[in-house]
C-alpha cells in the first residue's frame, strides 16, 4: 500500500511540474516616426499594455489625424494629444471588437508649438497605426 501511495504522490507531482507550462509574456509596443511636419507609427501586441508619449512641433492649431487598429483581438489604442499651453485638444479610442476599428478627423483648436503625443495601448492584442499632420 504504501508503494502504491508513494507511487500516486509521484505521479501527482509530476503532473503539477508538467502543467506548469510559462505563459509567453503579455507585450505591447509603438513605433513613432516623424517625417518632416507629420508624424506616424505602428503599434502591436500580444495582450501587453504600454504608454510611448513624443513632443512634436505643431505651427499650426490644430491636427489632421487618423488611426486604426487591424486584426485587434482584444484591447484598446488610445491616441491623445496636448497642446503647448497644455490643453488636450484630442482624445480618441478604438477598442477591439466595440464600434468602429477606425478614426480619422481634426483636433479642437490648441496653442501652436511644442505638442505632446501620447499613445496608450491596454491589453491590446493586435495591430494599429496612427497617422497626424498639421491641420488648417
């Protein structure tokens, strides 16, 4: 009998070791890009979260921007941006599988200069861009 004990604690031992398998780990990144006065980038993830904030040169008061998100699983992309006085002048989301998977249009009116781009990606599982230009 004790055998027979010995044995099932082995084999249940075992089993826990097996099943104890690493999770891959959950990752998220943005790639930003400025080409000249416009501004880019990609971001990607495999459920993982992650915030990438750029200062960029706006001379003029408002942006032009577009941002969508493809093959997203799971996950939001949020796209924010502040101008130089500080002022959030746009504020936009795209969650995966709720509306649309993507957005396009102009900022409010801010103040021209040095303005903050922040893209903020939660659990995002999937792929996005993001594109921004000085508006009129």
């Amino acid at each position: 009998m004790k055998t027979l004990t010995r044995l099932g604690f082995l084999l249940l031992f075992a089993f826990a070791v097996m099943s104890c398998e690493d999770e891959p780990e959950l990752t998220a990144s943005v790639s930003i890009n400025e080409t000249g006065s416009d501004l880019g980038g990609d971001v990607t993830g495999n459920g993982g979260s992650a915030t990438e904030s750029y200062t960029w040169t706006n001379n003029l008061t408002t942006v032009d921007y577009n941002m969508d998100i493809t093959a997203a699983q799971e996950g939001s992309f949020q796209l924010q941006i502040t101008d130089a006085d500080g002022k959030v002048v746009l504020n936009q989301t795209l969650t995966s599988g709720v509306g649309d998977d993507s957005k396009s249009g102009v900022s409010q009116s801010g103040t021209a200069g040095e303005w903050t781009v922040e893209v903020i990606l939660k659990d995002f599982k999937g792929d996005g861009s993001f594109s921004i230009s000085p508006g009129d």
